[in-house]
C-alpha cells in the first residue's frame, strides 16, 4: 500500500498561496477558531497541511460573498 505524504508550509507560504498577507491569516485563526487550527510545530509554528490550506481558501472565498 502507499502512503500519501503530506506537505507542511509555513505562515508566509501558506498566505502567498492563497492571496493573502500572514497577519489575515493570524486574525482568521482567532477568530474562527472553532474552524481553523493548523498543526503546530514543538516551537510553536504554524505548520499548513493540505487540509488547511483548502479551508482558508473556502474561507476568503465565504468572507468575499
């Protein structure tokens, strides 16, 4: 069987990917909290995964409409 290797991306990579600036993505963290919360590393990043990614982008594309 194989396995699907799963991409982590950082704060900034992860806002350059969906058009928008790192701090939208800290106040999105806050305020919706009950809908996004990205695995973090021992130090405490922010570490996007696939998942995460397809949320905030379902987010902006909510928070637009």
């Amino acid at each position: 069987m194989v396995q699907k290797t799963q991409t982590l991306v950082g704060i900034g990579d992860a806002a350059r990917m969906i058009g928008v600036a790192a701090h939208t993505l800290r106040s999105w963290e806050k305020e919706f909290d009950f809908f996004l919360k990205p695995p973090r590393t021992e130090g405490r990043q922010r570490r996007y995964d696939d998942e995460s990614i397809e949320q905030l982008e379902h987010l902006k594309v909510m928070l637009k409409d």
